[in-house]
C-alpha cells in the first residue's frame, strides 16, 4: 500500500497524466474548431456558386492544384483520410516513420489541407482528418514524457484516434469501438483506462463549445409489422454491394493512380477538380461537402433528394480521393447512404421512410469500412434512436458478408499497407510479411 501511494504521488507519474489530459483536452478543442471552420468554408462556398454556379468550373480545379502542390511539397503525409496514416503508425515498428506520419506539423497541415478542400466543393468528410489529428496531438505530446514505448506506439495513437471520433461526431460510444475494432482490431486491458479517459475528456470539451447536439437530429422510426423487416436485408444488401463495390474502386483506383502522381499530379488534381465540378453542376450542388444536409433533410422528411444523389455522392467522394488531397469519406458515405435508403423506401412502402433511410445508411457505411458495430453505434448515437438497435445491426453485419463478396480486405487497411509500401520500399515489404497479409479482391 505505501508504495501504491508514493507511486500515485510521484511526480513523473503526475506530469505523465498532465500531458495526457492536455491531449485529450487539445484534441476536443482542435475537433470543435474543425468542425466550425469547416461548416465555415462550406457556407463561403455555397455563397460562392449563389453568385453563379459556373464558378464550380474554376474553382474546384484552381483549389484542387494548390491543394495538392502544399500537401506534397509543405505537408507530405497529409493526403487522404489519416486513418490509413494511423493504422500504418500503429503497425510499423520504425520509430522514424512514425514520426514521419504523427506530428503537430500534420495535424496543423491536415486542419488547412482539408479546409482548403472544402473551399474547393470536394465530397470529403472531416472525421477521418480528425482521427489522424487526434492521433498526431497524443503521439506528438507523449514523446516529451516518460510513456512506456508499448504505450507510445499503440495506447496514445489509439485513445488519440478515438477521441477523434467521439469529439468529431459527438459520438462517444462510437470513438471507443471504432478504436477497438477499426484501427487496433485487438484489445488489450491496459489500454482501456487510457482509451476510456480520453474519449470523455475531448467529448466534454467539444460538447462545451458545440453543445449536446445530435449529428443528424432527432429520429423516431421504428418497425410496427412484421412485414417491416423486410427492409433489412434490401438495404444491408443493396448497401453492402455498392460499398464494397465503392471502396474496390477506390483502392484499386488509388494504385493505378500512384505511378503517375509524380510527374502528372497537376493533371490529375486538375482534372479531378474539373470532374467535381461538372458533378456539382449535375446534382445542382448537391455532390459538394460532407452531405450532411442533405442527409439530415432526408432524415426529418422535410427535402426530397433526386434518385441520382447517391450515386453522384459516391463519385464525387472518389474522384475527391483520388485527387491526393487530405480529407475523409466517413460523412460522405453515410449521407450516399441515406440517398440509397431514400431512393429504396419506395419500393417498400409499407416500412417507415425514416427507418429505410437509417438501414440504407448503417448497410453502406459498413459496405464501405466493413466495420458493422462501429456503423450501427454511429448511425444510433448520431440520430439518438436505440428503437431500432436490433435492425440496424442485423443490416450491419447482412451488408458486411455482402461487402467482403466484392471487397475481401477492409478499405483502410488496403490503403494503410499501400501507404507504407509508398513511403519506403523496403519497409513496406518487411511490414506486409509481419502485419498485413490478406491481398484485396481483383
């Protein structure tokens, strides 16, 4: 017992946890900033195309090609969502390449690149910068204490990723089992207190600027007939083929790509830029941000979306990542998500509106990152309706086994071991026989 409590009063012991909660602090701030600055850049750019949406055809190219000439030459590992980036961090055991991927300079680069973007009209989402942020602020404050190594490389880049979600979507169920099933895909009991802590402490701190909200609003849906459940398996299907389907196109499109990005990288921003553009002007601007209103208007029945919106959504978020500048596809796909629930309520017209729109977004989420209870807690947490646990997670785990029919390997992982082979060669070869096995589909 006495030596419980000289330990508990030890000072290195203190000044550990300080700089602990100071990044789960600085990691709830960073995420509430984000997201006002980026709710911000999105309203300039609405305002931009009110003056006259033909400016979409200069812009998006001119903001994509300065996007990608910074994230190259002033801000090289800031590309893309940053999930891959912290997976990547988690699995290396080369300490020069984690510092290469987890630093203050990535997380400022990630906050601007991803503004930037937003500026620009592109279909990306700001959670997955906040988890490579999130990762960035824990790893880059833990290296000025005393972490045991094991806790450096995977306790501080987890509980940092997971607070990125909590705080990001003001989900904090979510940020713990994305952490567990998503970017560590192991649990381990020391680690807990540390994820546990952190989530609550940048939760609270988003909440206090942001306030209580729910992401999506309020919803209420429910099944009333049995009849109702056959809504279930049509969206977790319908949404696990075009997720997988999404997410195979994405990957594989990212490593035709890769060759030409060193020598062609201006004509491919460009040309990407273009294409969100032309999309833009296709869905009367519906395809540009996050999709979050749209999704939400879907949610409250008070918009009608075209039958076409998802699919613009799902191109317009690839050729977005296919650009090579940093930004997301968490909100993306699940606003593509909800279009698909939209357009597939009426071929049921028995179920509630509200729940097929709910089911369409958990089956293509979980399409996508093949992650179904981080998609179900998600989509629960963010429209704050537990009545309809049982369907969304039986969708979830229905689009999952459909998904892995067009997509083998889960979306992040393929681009986390893509992205170490890229950075170092010979690393990347030694890191694909000690962590990554599994060879994508196709």
């Amino acid at each position: 017992m006495p030596r419980r409590l000289l330990g508990y009063l030890s000072v290195r012991d203190w000044k550990t946890r300080l700089i602990f909660w100071s990044g789960a602090f600085a990691v709830g701030a960073i995420a509430a900033g984000f997201t006002l600055a980026s709710n911000w850049m999105m309203a300039l750019h609405d305002r931009l195309m009110g003056h006259s949406r033909w400016w979409s055809l200069l812009l998006s190219p001119l903001v994509l090609v300065v996007v990608v000439f910074l994230t190259r030459r002033v801000f090289p590992g800031t590309q893309g969502s940053g999930i891959p980036q912290a997976i990547a961090a988690l699995r290396t055991e080369d300490d020069s390449l984690r510092h290469k991927v987890l630093s203050l300079r990535i997380a400022a680069g990630k906050v601007l690149m991803t503004l930037l973007g937003f500026l620009g009209g592109a279909s990306i989402g700001r959670e997955g910068p906040t988890v490579h942020i999130g990762a960035s602020v824990m790893y880059s404050l833990g290296r000025f204490t005393r972490f045991p190594p094991h806790y450096l490389r995977h306790g501080l880049i987890t509980a940092g990723g997971a607070a990125g979600i909590a705080a990001a979507f003001n989900t904090p169920i979510a940020g713990i089992i994305f952490a567990i099933e998503e970017m560590a895909r192991f649990y381990e009991e020391k680690a807990t207190g540390m994820l546990l802590l952190a989530v609550i402490i940048a939760g609270i701190v988003a909440m206090g600027v942001l306030g209580n909200y729910t992401y999506f609003g309020e919803s209420n849906a429910s099944f009333t007939h049995l009849h109702d459940w056959i809504a279930v398996p049509v969206c977790g299907v319908a949404g696990g083929l075009l997720g997988g389907g999404f997410s195979r196109l994405l990957v594989s499109g990212m490593r035709r790509l890769g060759p030409l990005f060193g020598k062609y990288w201006w004509a491919i921003a460009a040309a990407c830029g273009l294409t969100i553009a032309l999309l833009g002007l296709l869905s009367h601007g519906a395809s540009y941000g996050t999709g979050y209103v749209q999704a939400r208007h879907v949610l409250v029945g008070d918009a009608h979306l075209s039958a076409g919106f998802p699919f613009y959504k799902m191109l317009a978020t690839l050729v977005s990542y296919y650009s090579g500048i940093p930004g997301g596809i968490f909100s993306p796909s699940l606003s593509a998500g909800a279009g698909l629930g939209a357009d597939l309520a009426p071929l049921m017209p028995y179920a509630p509106v509200g729940a097929v729109v709910l089911l369409g977004m958990v089956g293509y989420f979980t399409g996508v990152v093949q992650t179904p209870l981080t998609a179900s807690v998600i989509v629960m947490e963010m429209v704050n309706d537990h009545s309809m646990v049982f369907p969304i997670m039986l969708a979830a785990f229905i689009a999952l086994g459909t998904s892995k029919l067009v997509c083998r390997k889960p979306v992040y992982w393929a681009l986390a071991e893509d992205f170490l082979t890229q950075s170092d060669k010979p690393l990347g070869e030694k890191l694909n026989t000690v962590a990554v096995t599994e060879k994508v589909a196709g």
